[in-house]
C-alpha cells in the first residue's frame, strides 16, 4: 500500500527514524539504566522495540497500560509512576503481580494505605523536586518509607520528575536545575533506602552525570515532538499524521485532520 493510499486521517511511523532514537538512547542509558516510559506513545508493539533494544523495565501513567503491558508480553518490571486510590484499578494491579514485577508510587499515607488494602506489594517513594504536581515533600519521605515497611512492603528506592525543568533551552542553566533537583531527590534517598533513584525525561536524559541517578524515565525520545525537537538533542521526528485536502479556495484549505484528530497540548492544528 502506498501512503497515499492510506484512510486519512492516519498515523504514520518511520521504522528507521524510530530505531535510531531508540538506538541513540540505549547508548547513553544501556539496559536498566533507562526505564522507558511508554505514556509517550501507549503502544505495546513499540514498547517491544525498545524492549529489543535492551530496556525490559518500563514506566507506566496508568494502571490500564501497566495491564496492557503485561497482557502483550512486553517486559517483566514496571512502575506506575502516578498515585492510584481507585481499589479496582488497584485490585486490578494486585492480581498481576503474579506476572511481573509491579510497583507503585506513593507520595501520602492516603495512597499508602490504599495500596496496603489492595494487596501491592512494591512500592517507591515519589518525591517532590520542584513540579508543583505528585511528590511528597522531602522531609516526610523516609517516614513513608519506614510507613510502608512496618507494613510489610518492599520500598524500592525513589523517583522525583523534574519536569518544569524539560523545556528550558539554556543547558548550562538546565544542568544547574537539575542538579539542584536531584540533590533533593538524593537526601530524600539518604532517608527512604532502595536500590533506584529514578528520575529523568527526554529534556534532561544526558544531564545526571555526578548525580545518584541510576535510572531515567524518558519517553518522548522514541517519537519526539515540535517542542523537543527545538532543544537541539539527538532524536529525529518519527511519527507524522497524514490528511486529506476535502475543501479548497483562493483564501483557504481544509483537511480532515481536526480538533477531534489531534492533540491540543501544543496548539491548533
């Protein structure tokens, strides 16, 4: 089939483009020191690229796509790093954890005894580093932690998402926030324990070198975007929609690809 050919409005990948961001990353963070996030593009059958590319643990916003995972058979250590009360959703996640190793974020005594009552096992200690979103404040994280094990669950380690610092465009700037952010996330670590120290994004993923950052979050590297492609990092626009012209004057055109098509987080169509 030739693209032209395709139903509009239709989402078109490049294969190669997409194999050399993935490739590119898994340079810079081999292994398990990059837990894709697959929020990024929700879809198991690019997951399963990256998986190919060395990364079987992965991060995950909802419990609907941890569940997705797991029922594709794509990696085998996942991280919903996002807070959960619903006890379905959680229940749901419960009953995985015979499958693969499911961890939760936690960032309150709320989300921590919702989590107990449902039966998770895993859990990690989101911290706030500067997003007013998630993230408990550093000074309460190793009671959580010491919360959670007299419970009898697993702490993990800690995250903290320095996203307000993504799109700043001066790096030297860049790497002088984030260092700041990560001192906070490594003495909130110093209290919690656990083997990781999770952090990081597209916009910052080559920025935690001195830090104690063992593993980083990106997602939007495997397909990118209008905003990160002004960074000047090293991926390459992989994912494109492709319309139909349905009406045409002197002063204007239309096409099928509209609100209801596209994204509004970064602007009209």
């Amino acid at each position: 089939m030739h693209i032209n050919d395709l139903p509009t409005p239709a989402v078109v990948i490049d294969i190669a483009a997409l194999r050399k961001n993935i490739a590119t990353m898994a340079d810079v963070h081999p292994g398990k020191r990059l837990r894709p996030h697959i929020k990024a593009h929700k879809c198991s059958g690019l997951a399963a690229e990256q998986e190919g590319a060395g990364h079987s643990s992965f991060t995950c916003a909802t419990p609907r796509e941890v569940l997705g995972m797991i029922h594709a058979g794509v990696g085998n250590d996942f991280l919903l790093a996002n807070e959960v009360l619903d006890p379905r959703r959680l229940e749901a996640l419960a009953s995985a954890q015979d499958q693969a190793l499911i961890t939760l974020a936690i960032d309150s005594e709320e989300t921590l005894d919702a989590a107990e009552r449902a039966g998770i096992q895993n859990i990690m200690i989101d911290v706030n580093v500067g997003l007013p979103r998630c993230g408990c404040d550093p000074s309460i994280a190793g009671r959580l932690a010491d919360s959670a094990r007299v419970r009898g669950m697993t702490v993990r380690g800690v995250m903290g998402y320095e996203g307000h610092l993504m799109m700043v465009n001066d790096r030297e700037e860049k790497k002088k926030n984030v260092r700041d952010a990560m001192s906070i996330l490594a003495l909130a670590h110093e209290d919690v324990g656990g083997d990781i120290v999770s952090a990081g994004g597209t916009g910052t993923y080559d920025m935690f070198a001195g830090t104690t950052v063992n593993e980083v979050q990106a997602g939007s590297y495997t397909l990118m975007d209008t905003q990160y492609a002004q960074l000047g990092i090293p991926f390459v626009q992989a994912m494109w929609v492709v319309g139909t012209v349905i009406s045409s004057n002197n002063k204007w055109s239309v096409i099928d690809v509209g609100l209801k098509s596209l994204g509004m987080d970064h602007g009209n169509p």
